[in-house]
C-alpha cells in the first residue's frame, strides 16, 4: 500500500510538475507573440500610416467637399464617400475572379486596402479644415470596420466558389475550405459585434466614451493590411487551379481526338470489307 501511495504521488507530482512547465511556456510564447504584434504595429504606423498621411493630406486638402448645385449644397467628397466607394470594389473583384481575370482582382484587392487608409486620411483632414463636428465620428468609424467585414466575406467566399479543387488533394482542400470558413464566421461575428456597439453608442448619451468601440483601431487597420495581402494572393491562386483544370480539359480533349484517328482505320477497314 505504502508502495502504491508512493508511486500516485510520484505521478501526480510530475503531472504538476509538467503543467506548470507547460503553463511557463505559454506565457512566454505569449509574450513574445505580443512583442512581435506591437512591434509590427509600430512599424506599420512608422513606415506606412504616417508616410500615406504625410503625403496624401495636402492632395485631400486640395478635393472640395461640397458643391454648389441650384443654391443648394451638395457634399460630394468625405471620408464616408471613400468608404461607400471601396464596399462597392467587391462587385468588379467578384467579376474578375469570376472569369479568371486574376491579376485584377489582386490589384482591385490591395487598391481597395489602399483606400481603407485614404478614408481616415480624408476624415482627419476635413475636421481640421472644416470642425470636429463636421461628421458622426460614429458613423464613420462604425462604416469603416464594417465595410472591411463586407469585402472580406464577399471576397473569400467567391475565391471558394471559383477554385477548382479536384486539382488538389483532399487534406489540402479540407484545410483551405475549413480556414476559410473559419474567417468568414470570425469575420460575420466580429460584423454582429460592430452593429450591436454601434447602435449601443448612438442610444448612449455618454457618445465619446463609447466612440473607440466602433472606431477602427491601429492593431484592426494592420489587422485588415495583412488580411487584405493574404486575399491578393489567394486572388492569384485560383489562376493556377484554374489554369492546371484547363490544361487537363484540354489534354483529356486530345486523348479523346487521338483514339478517335487510331479507331480511323478500323473503321474504314470494316466498312471495305462491308
């Protein structure tokens, strides 16, 4: 008996012993992931926000946002505008990837991200020149994140639609269909959250304390960056699949018209012979 104690407790120390290794480990993976995303995010404010800010600002400066039409004042150009404009980039997107126009849909993809810094750019800009309350700050930050949501599900959707899976194996397929999904859940969720934030910071009376929950963060604009480069390049891998089912429709095409030439002789010798 005493053997037996001895031993459980042996075991159950090393269970102990090894979970909190475990756990050790954990926090330090974690803490170097979380060294690595806010080193990224510096980066992405250092090297790419802040340029685009600097350079475009006085090109924004220079687009008017209202327009004289029959005494009446018309705005044409504000950050919302931007905003509506790039949603509607998922039709040709959806169009290219449709009839293989790839490369387009690549260039639409990162266009559409180069416009989603163009929108802040435009926003900060008019409530310097014109006033802080020129715009609903909620509504703009709400349409921002949501609009990325939008295009993102669109976008990964029709990539699944157009891509020819029987020219990769199954595990692959699997794996692809499943992160795929994965992110339009995650993304469809994250969507839910924005509108039930939105619509609990207009009905707030306390309006700016609750402004950052629909505004789109640092972290969320890298956040969209990445996904939108992994979108690009996931437009330009349906053209292999696609290219690779054409390739095979065609040679399938020859082997057919190449047994029909060798039967040729055949068919003439019985028909002779008739």
């Amino acid at each position: 008996m005493t053997t037996n104690a001895s031993k459980n407790y042996f075991y159950f120390n090393w269970l102990l012993q090894s979970a909190h290794i475990a756990l050790k480990l954990l926090i330090f993976i974690g803490y170097i992931i979380e060294s690595i995303i806010f080193r990224m995010v510096l980066w992405y404010d250092l090297y790419m926000y802040s340029p685009l800010q600097i350079h475009l600002s006085p090109y924004m400066a220079c687009i008017p946002r209202f327009i004289q039409f029959r005494h009446k004042t018309i705005t044409v150009f504000n950050a919302n505008i931007v905003t509506y404009s790039r949603t509607l980039l998922i039709i040709p997107i959806a169009w290219c990837l449709k009839y293989n126009c790839t490369i387009s849909a690549c260039l639409l993809v990162l266009f559409h991200d180069f416009l989603d810094h163009v929108d802040g750019i435009v926003a900060k800009v008019q409530r310097h020149r014109y006033g802080e309350n020129i715009d609903d700050p909620l509504l703009g930050g709400f349409m921002d994140a949501f609009c990325d949501k939008i295009v993102n599900v669109v976008c990964l959707w029709t990539i699944l639609q157009e891509t020819h899976f029987q020219q990769t194996s199954f595990y692959i397929s699997f794996t692809f269909v499943l992160l795929c999904y994965t992110i339009i859940i995650f993304e469809t969720i994250l969507g839910v959250v924005r509108v039930q934030d939105y619509f609990t910071a207009v009905f707030n009376e306390n309006k700016i304390s609750v402004q950052g929950s629909t505004s789109a963060t640092m972290e969320g604009k890298l956040k969209e960056t990445l996904e939108s480069i992994g979108l690009a390049f996931l437009c330009l891998s349906t053209a292999y699949a696609s290219l690779m089912a054409k390739i095979q429709a065609r040679n399938t095409k020859e082997t057919k018209k190449t047994e029909r030439i060798d039967l040729l002789p055949e068919i003439l010798s019985v028909s002779l012979s008739d």
